[in-house]
C-alpha cells in the first residue's frame, strides 16, 4: 500500500514524544478465559518475512509462539495498519510484547456512538455554487460509514439516475441474515459487517442473528443517509420538518460497514471496518463514534485513521457528546476532521400554558398525536419519594397521575422513556423540566404522549408555581399546545451545549474539534425495525426520524468533503479539511 511504510514511523516517534504504554493485560484470573488484544507490526518486517500475505505472516506470527491461530486470530489488518486481533490468554502477552516487529500490543476497547433543511441551511443550494457539476463529479466519489449498519429499502438509498458503481470500486455487498446480495445497488454501493471482536469479548453469542449489515438501531441509517442520501420529496418525522430532504452530496455512494452492536463497537471490528473501507475503494470515511482521549498510538481509531489519511482518504469524526465542560474532545488526532454540533434555523415550538395567570411558557416538542384539548391538572412528584419527580420506572402512582399532566425533572434515565413512564401508568402529558445540569439546551423528541420539553428557567417558574398552588390549597392546572415547525430561527448556528469542548488533552497545542456542523434536530432516514424514540414500545414505523448529537454533524462534513474530493480529486485530505461552506460559498480558495 502506498505510504504503508510511514505507519511504523508514526508509531514509534509517538511512542518517543508521548507518555510511555500505560495498557496493561487486565486478564482474567481463570487462565482459561481470553480477552481480545490488538497487535501492530512493523511493516518492514512483513517485507522481510517472505510470507505470502499479511495473514499468513499473522498466523505464523501466532504459532511461532505456540497460539494457535485457528482459534485465537479473529482479524488481519494491512490497509489501515500492519497487524492482528487476536483473542488471547494473560500468558500470551509478555510473548507477543517481547516478539520482533510487534509494535504495540492494546486491550480491546469498546467505544460508544456519539446520538432536509441543512443543504440550503449551509447554502449549497445557492445559485453561487456549482452543485449540479459536483453531483455529477461526486458519482465517482464512495462515502464508507462506519456505524450501525443499513436499512437498504430507505428512499434515500435510492440509485435511481445513478450511472454504473465507479471502476475502481472492488467493494461488496455481504449476504447476511434479512440481508440478500440484492440489498445494494448504484447508490448503496456495498455493505459489509464485523463482529469477530464483539462476539470474542462476549462469549460468541448471536453470531446467526449479527452476521447482516441490516440496521435495527436506526443510527448508522441517519448518518449515511445525512451524508449521501437521494433527494426525497415531502420527506417529515410525523409531520415535522416537512421538505425534500437530500445528503451533503446525494450523487455520492454509500458503503455501510457495520461495526457497532447494542453493546457498542469494539475497537477491533472498527479498525476491520477501516482496513476493509480502504482495501475496497472508499474516498472518504464517516465514523460518528469514539471513547475517551488516549495517546494517540494507544487509539486505534487515531492509528486507523493516520493509515486511511495516508493513502489519500478524508475522514471525519465525531467529536463527542460531553460538553459543555471543557476537554472533553474525544477523537483528537490531527489527522481527522474532528466535527462538533450546532445548531439550525429551524425549531419545533411548543408551548405551556399555566392556569389561572394564563402565563405561556416556550418549549420544544415532536409530539404528533392529538392536541389537548384544555386545561388539566398538574402533579410533581406524584409518587411515593423523589425519586417520582425525576419521572423513574415504577415511581409514579398511578392513583396521583392518572389525567394528569406531570412535571419530571430531566436527567438519570432518557427523556422519551419519561414520557412513556407517565402514558404507561395514565398520566395525560407530560412537562419535561431541565435541572442545573442541562440548562436551556432543548432537545425536541417525538414522545408517546402530549409533552413539551422546557430549560431550567421555565421548568423552575413550573415548579414554584405548583408548589405555590399546593400551598394554598390549589389545584395547579396547565395546558400544553404544540407550534409545528418554524425557520428562521435566530441566532443560528449555536454551538450545542452536549458538543464536546477542547482543549485537547493529548496534545494541547493540536486545536479541536476542528469545526461544527449541525447537529441538532436533524432529520434522515431512519430503519424500520423500530420507531421514533426507539422503545420498544414504540410501534410507529417512520421513513425519517429527528435526532441530535455530534454523530449527526460529522455526516455532515463527510458529505461536504465528497463534494471537494469530486471537484478536487488530486487534493490531499488536509488540503479538504480547512474548505467549509459558508453564505452560499466555501471558504478560502475551494471550488
């Protein structure tokens, strides 16, 4: 691979400038049990090896030390990185580390994803940019996202007007269960999954039933689809957000590489996905994931992503959903665009109504069932101790709430499990109030039940009124009405409050995130294995749905970057990564 030779490098001048290996094999004490590691090499070794592929070279590697690699080597990696996950004893490791060109030796680790009108929003639409050309160019560009999976039958995945896959695509699209070859097309170009190092570290269960790129969680659909999707027209969540809705570049391609399970995604199915994603083609690669901050040489994300940066392939991150305290930045390496979240000109305004006064107090909602029809009375804590007021599983009395409108406090378990807390026990809607800890940020749902969510300033006016009534010996009542959709909102964009903040802590003078891009309220497409709020007892089945956080805004910059990498197909990834548009162009000298 071109520039293969470089990785090595890296490794080693990070392992010199950077604190010293602080991995350690936390090993089961049962000798009997493994743990998967990921093993680099060096590069130049394998050239001297005279092995017939990496694989090989891995294997012999393996059985050299007596491990046998027919039951302990999971992957080989030779895109991304030179080396091998492999599960293994405590007693290996001290063999493996003192071996020749082995690198490094990491633990496994398990790494969490980071949960229409964006195109006229960011001003690609503007009659000053060329996007007609660029959809055209893009057609030879393919976007690999690293995610959840695929939902094939999205509109969004449509192919139609698409010429033939590019020539040098040598991507496939993996049969797996409730996935047949047919799934991909001109569009979604190639979908492949990885779950070796998932099942290693949880007993190997589930393989028939996650052996398929299909997409049950919804996520890895709405980051693909932002990034690339056809255009849809009259595309909503339920109503809201109604328009056409289309990715950053929808000429691009799609190839879905499914690395995240519930669990999570483990390091060394991602870094199968990256070494997969580049053997096969992609330009640009998409991962809305990532852990805490480690020196980079202990990051596999970082040391996959340094590999694909330097065969020529952008990638994005997402950067983290910590904020808004500070140094928090998760995937921090220079050699990625690290994408924070901001905010749209677009909002879903919700109101609550306090009785008697009549004071109308501003909130957010998705809710799209059938409005309140008046006045009702209102509960806090309608339980048997506090607990109640933060809306719990098995809090609520149903005697206090049934008919009721119930105030919870935000936080501890998700805002659409509350509303389904309060529908499941009678309650007739809900107010969903922020605490000190999340402030004003609002973030609209698409509850099971009327419900509007409102920040700390209102929610602390709601509670004193009703500890106010009680005191005097009132019943407080509320209404709760629902505004649909709004543009124009003012300011926009504003840095989201749950996007992650530098200063990056592994090297503090390498400033991130890098930029934001929206993140907040985004509609996409959306899989049909579950519904809106994704409880599972949620039985509407959307084509779209409307959800936040920095994976939403690091499609974003993925598709954007297919549009420069089509108009500019000679520009390294660093030359792309300062183009952003702004107004309706991009900036510096871009297009």
């Amino acid at each position: 691979m071109e520039h293969a030779h470089l990785l090595p490098c890296i490794l080693l001048f990070l392992l010199l400038l950077l604190p010293g290996d602080n991995a350690t094999a936390n090993g089961d004490s049962d000798v009997s049990s493994t743990r998967t590691y990921i093993v680099f090499m060096d590069a130049a070794a394998a050239a001297a090896a005279h092995h017939p592929s990496p694989a090989h070279w891995h294997a012999a590697h393996l059985e050299s030390l007596s491990i046998d690699p027919a039951r302990h080597l999971l992957y080989s990696y030779s895109a991304a990185a030179q080396g091998f996950a492999a599960a293994l004893l405590p007693d290996h490791l001290p063999l493996l580390r003192g071996s020749p060109g082995v690198l490094q030796v990491l633990p496994d680790a398990v790494l969490q994803l980071h949960t229409t009108r964006t195109p006229e929003f960011l001003g690609l639409l503007s009659p000053a940019m060329p996007m007609p050309s660029l959809d055209a160019a893009s057609h030879d560009v393919v976007i690999g996202v690293l995610d959840t999976g695929v939902w094939p039958e999205s509109p969004s995945f449509s192919g139609d007007g698409l010429p033939p896959p590019p020539a040098h695509w040598k991507g496939a699209c993996e049969a797996g269960v409730d996935f047949p070859p047919s799934s991909c097309g001109r569009k979604l170009v190639g979908a492949r999954s990885f779950s070796r190092g998932f099942r290693a570290a949880n007993g190997g269960v589930g393989r028939r039933v996650l052996a398929s790129p299909r997409d049950r969680d919804g996520h890895g659909t709405h980051t693909a689809t932002t990034a690339a999707g056809a255009a849809v027209a009259n595309a909503s969540l339920l109503g809201y957000a109604n328009g056409t809705a289309r990715g950053m570049a929808p000429g691009a391609r799609v190839a879905a590489y499914k690395v995240c399970w519930p669990e999570g995604c483990l390091s060394s199915d991602i870094l199968a996905g990256i070494d997969a994603a580049m053997a096969d083609g992609v330009g640009v690669l998409s991962l809305s994931l990532g852990g805490g901050s480690a020196p980079y040489f202990e990051d596999t994300v970082a040391v996959g992503a340094f590999g694909a940066a330097a065969a020529g392939v952008f990638v994005a991150c997402s950067a983290g959903n910590a904020g808004p305290a500070g140094a928090t930045v998760a995937n921090s390496a220079p050699w990625v665009a690290t994408v924070g979240a901001g905010t749209l000109d677009r909002g879903f305004p919700a109101h609550v109504t306090l009785g008697p006064t009549g004071a109308r107090l501003a909130g957010v909602s998705l809710y799209a069932g059938p409005a309140q029809p008046a006045m009702l009375p209102m509960v806090y804590g309608g339980g048997r101790d506090n607990a109640s007021k933060l809306c719990l599983s098995g809090t609520l009395d149903p005697a206090s709430v049934r008919g009721r409108i119930v105030l919870c406090d935000r936080g501890v378990n998700a805002r659409v499990e509350k509303g389904a807390v309060v529908k499941a026990v009678g309650g007739a809607g809900m107010v969903l109030a922020n605490t000190a800890a999340s402030g004003e940020e609002l973030v609209a749902d698409s509850h099971l039940l009327p419900a509007v969510a409102v920040g700390k300033t209102a929610g602390d006016r709601i509670r004193n009124y009703v500890y106010a009534a009680a005191a005097r010996g009132n019943k407080p009542m509320a209404m709760l009405s629902f505004g649909g959709t709004v543009l124009g909102v003012r300011p926009a964009p504003v840095v989201a409050a749950f996007s992650s903040r530098g200063p990056n802590t592994v090297v503090p003078h390498v400033l991130k995130p890098d930029m934001i891009a929206p993140g907040v309220n985004i509609l996409a497409g959306w899989t049909g294995a579950k519904g809106p709020t994704g409880l599972a007892k949620d039985g509407r089945r959307t084509r779209f749905n409307i959800i936040s956080g920095t994976s939403m805004s690091c499609p974003h910059v993925s598709g954007v970057a297919a549009l420069l990498k089509a108009a500019h197909p000679n520009w390294s990834p660093a030359a792309i990564k300062p183009c952003r548009p702004t107004q309706g162009a991009f900036s510096g000298p871009c297009i």
